[in-house]
C-alpha cells in the first residue's frame, strides 16, 4: 500500500494562488482503508436560502444565467509543465459504484460518442461577478449528488468556505436549463483542500435540492430521477481510457478562443502521471492530453464510457490546464487521482438526503 507523505506549504496570509444502497452496490471488494476526515461547508441550508438563490439567477429573464462567464482563477499552470515524476498511486483495493439505472447492467460501447445528460454547468457568485464551472451528476442513496472540482464550489483566495448562490444545471446548451434547477445544499472535500488549498484534492462532492422549473418555480423532482447519474471509481490503474466533459470557453495563452462555453466538448485518451505543480501543491495528479481551456474545470473524467447508455464511471474531474512545449496552446489537463480518501469523501456526501423547495 502507498504511503505517500503530502509536504503541506501553509497559505500565507490568504495570498491567492497564481492562475446504505451505494455500499451495497458495490462491485469490487474495496474499502476506504485511507479514510479522511471530510470537510464539509453549509452551501443553502434553508428553503428560504435555496428559495432566493433561485430567485437571483432567474430574475429578470435569467439576466444573471446570461451574464455568467468562465470561471479562471486556479485553471492555469503558467510555463512549461513537464509531465511525468508525481506519485499518483493507488492506496488500497480497486472499488466501483455503478451509474444509476446500470446496478445490474454490463456497460456496452458504440462507435459514435453521444454527450452524457448529467453533465452541466454549475454557477456561482464570487463578489460581485457571476461565474461557472463543468459538473456531473453522480449516483447516490438519494440521487442528489454533484461531483466537480473543489475551486469550483469553495473560495481559495479569499480564505473563505463556499462561494454564493450555488446551482447546478444540468443539460445546459445554448443558455437553457431543460431539467431544471439545482441548487446546492451541502458540499463535501478534503480536508487538505478546504483548508490548505492543496490541488492533489480539488474535487467536491455537493448534494442538492430536487429541481426547480425556472419559469414556474414548480418542483420537477431529484437529479438522478432526470437526468440519471455517473459511477464512481477510485484506486484505478493509472493509463486507462478516459472522456474528460466540459464546457470550456476561455481563450488559450496565444489569444486563440476555439471554445464558445455554449455547448459541451469532449477530450479522450489515457491517463498519465502529471508533473509535479509547486504552485498549487500538486504532487500527485493524474493528466490527460487535452486541449480544452477555462470553463472546463470539474468536468467529469470517465472510463468504461458507453455511449448506448451515456454513463461509465467517474475517476477524476478537471482541474489545470497547462502547456507541456511552450507553444502558447493548452495542451493537457490535470484531475485529482481519486484514491480510497476520495471514496470515504464521497461516501460521507452520497448518503444524504435533500429535501424539495419547489412548489
């Protein structure tokens, strides 16, 4: 078993950084034999909370949805990245969750790649500005769980907890919210994240409320129920296949903006070792060859991807995008590796109940 050692740089002054069913379910004899104690922060925790965040982001037409733009702050590493000499590693037993509505079902694979329903964008305040982020929508007990990356849920650079005014829409194209709105109650890292801004665990788990119709405000039920939910995977084999999903926009380093952030794009091939990042503490990522740029962090990094049933299973999420020659173009991304820490994190999230605000 790994017995990596984290060297933990404390924050200096709130500096910001530059650029019961689910354990059931289980189809690997695996156990969270690294168990970490989750941070976990307090997103709307009232009807009334939830009730106005919907309110901010659907008033006057849904001004602010329209006025949101890519989330960049913590997406880029600066200067050429070497990849190579982290030690992502497994620290136990290889486990699985499966995707909602395949417990009992093999996945199959088709030659055409069809976009999953769960993912979507989540939307946020910071400030006075309006922001979003790539998310998926993951199984558990209650079908109400989010998976994205942690600077996309909590504020790293003002040493606070969570951002403001947290929804997940999944589906998201061109501006509409087909299955609703979702507005977050709790979420759910690594300690080492939430308190020491250490990228090795920027991801988040976030439970939500059922849906809200925009327009209406009537309730349209829970996530899962909809829009279906991604499995989850941790202790994976570092070199499989993966689709990275999200909804990138912001520009590469030469200026070039290939990406509107309007619809959802795609990366594919297998993972790697990342370089070590001094910068964001991270020292044992996993990378990917991609190309995609801002917008796309906490977008779902899935293996065993059928595209007949538009699920696999979620071993990482995006979270830097970097440029390995110097040539003024992203050409990778990092995730988090997902060990037997992640899955206790994730199991503290996924066994909890929501509630309805909607009508």
């Amino acid at each position: 078993m790994n017995t990596r050692v984290k060297r933990i740089v404390l924050p200096l002054g709130g500096a910001a950084v530059a650029a019961g069913m689910i354990a059931a379910s289980l189809t690997a004899g695996a156990s969270a034999s690294a168990a970490a104690a989750p941070a976990s922060d307090a997103l709307a925790t009232t009807k009334a909370a939830a009730l106005d965040t919907v309110k901010f982001w659907t008033a006057s037409g849904g001004k602010a949805l329209k006025a949101a733009t890519k989330f960049t702050e913590d997406a880029a590493v600066k200067g050429r990245v070497r990849m190579g000499g982290g030690d992502a590693a497994p620290d136990g037993k290889t486990g699985v969750v499966p995707p909602i509505g395949q417990e009992k079902v093999t996945p199959t694979h088709a030659k055409n790649v069809n976009l999953p329903r769960t993912i979507g964008k989540v939307f946020f305040r910071l400030g006075r500005q309006v922001y979003w982020c790539s998310a998926s929508s993951i199984q558990g007990k209650y079908r109400n769980l989010v998976a994205t990356a942690g600077h996309c849920v909590y504020d790293t650079d003002a040493n606070r907890d969570t951002l403001d005014h947290w929804v997940f829409i999944p589906a998201f194209y061109q501006g509409k919210a087909p299955f609703g709105i979702y507005v977050g109650k709790s979420a759910y890292t690594h300690f080492d994240f939430a308190n020491y801004e250490d990228f090795d665990s920027d991801y988040a788990f976030v439970t939500v409320y059922n849906g809200v119709e925009p327009r209406t405000w009537k309730d349209v039920g829970r996530l899962g129920d909809n829009v279906g939910g991604q499995g989850f995977a941790w202790n994976q084999k570092i070199g499989q296949t993966v689709y990275a999903f999200g909804y990138p926009a912001g520009p590469h380093p030469d200026g070039d903006r290939p990406y509107t952030g309007l619809t959802p794009k795609y990366c594919y091939g297998k993972t790697s070792a990342a370089g070590t990042v001094p910068g964001f503490k991270a020292e044992a990522q996993i990378a990917l060859k991609c190309s995609m740029t801002a917008g796309a962090s906490g977008g779902p990094w899935i293996t065993q991807y059928s595209s007949t049933a538009r699920v696999g299973y979620i071993n990482g999420v995006t979270s830097l995008v970097g440029d390995t020659d110097a040539n003024g173009r992203f050409d990778f991304a990092t995730s988090p590796y997902f060990d037997s820490e992640t899955y206790s994190i994730y199991s503290a999230a996924s066994n909890l109940w929501s509630g309805k605000i909607g009508k």
